[in-house]
C-alpha cells in the first residue's frame, strides 16, 4: 500500500489591495494618534506611526514620556496582514496597551529606525484578521502615518 497524495483543495491566499492597505495604514495612525497627548501604557507615549515602503506595515514609535529621566525610545514593526487580511487597528492598539502589563519584548525585525533596532512587533498583534475593506466606499480621512522628530515638530506621511 502506498502513501495517497493529498487531495484536499486549499483556497488560495486572499490579498489586499494598495488602497485596502493605504486605509489599514490610516486608520492605525489614527487610532494611535491619541496616545500622543496620553499614555499608550504606564510608560509610554506614542511618538509615531510610520508606514512601511517595503511591505504592509507599520513602524509604531513609542517613548518614555516628558516626565521620564531617560529619553527611552522603543520601534515595534507591526504588520498590517495575517492571512492575507487586514488586521484591525483596535487590535494593533490593544497589542501595545499589552506592553504595560509586562509583555516581552519580542527580537530585532532586521530594520532601523532613527538609528535604532526596530523590534518585531507582530507578536504583540493577537486574534484573528477582519474581513478585507478593499469594497469599502471612501478614503478615511488623514494621514497614512505620522511621526514627531521632536516635540512640536510633527511629519506626516500621506
């Protein structure tokens, strides 16, 4: 007897389009955008949320805060598509809330980011992807990222 062949049809990979990844961008700016005037965590604040050129994701900033003795700057890759699906911002945003609560800080992505490793920070990103918006009808509003070089100096990326 031998070993049959795997007959089973796998579907193929759903993959987004540059405009269902633009919107996936801008809205985790936007969701982080907040955490700029308050605490993301205990520690940190976000200083920015930078899209990726290369690939469908983001580099959030995040850093110790005005109060704090030492400037801590930490980078975190997070990528924008499991499974070929968006990953939802809400979910982007509760994976840094978790850093406050102790969560290991997972290796270096391969990438710098104002001359510092970049981490990769798609562990922190949990649960399952939504459903594509590659239908969905409009841009949402504002940048597909941003980031403060210092305090009050403000770039954005459209």
């Amino acid at each position: 007897m031998g070993v049959q062949p795997d007959m089973s049809v796998q579907a193929p990979p759903v993959t987004c389009s540059s405009s269902c990844l633009s919107r996936a961008q801008r809205t985790v700016a936007a969701a982080l955008r907040h955490y700029t005037d308050a605490p993301l965590t205990k520690a940190y604040y976000v200083r920015g949320c930078v899209p990726e050129r290369d690939e469908a994701a983001v580099i959030v900033a995040l850093w110790a805060g005005p109060a704090a003795r030492e400037k801590l700057n930490l980078f975190f890759l997070v990528r924008l598509v499991a499974g070929g699906l968006p990953v939802p911002a809400a979910q982007v945003t509760a994976g840094m809330l978790r850093l406050g609560r102790g969560t290991h800080i997972f290796g270096f992505a391969g990438r710098r980011f104002d001359g510092k490793p970049v981490v990769n920070g798609s562990k922190l990103v949990e649960g399952r992807p939504a459903p594509c918006l590659c239908g969905g009808t409009g841009e949402p509003e504002g940048p597909r990222g941003f980031y403060f070089a210092r305090p009050g100096e403000l770039r954005e990326y459209h």
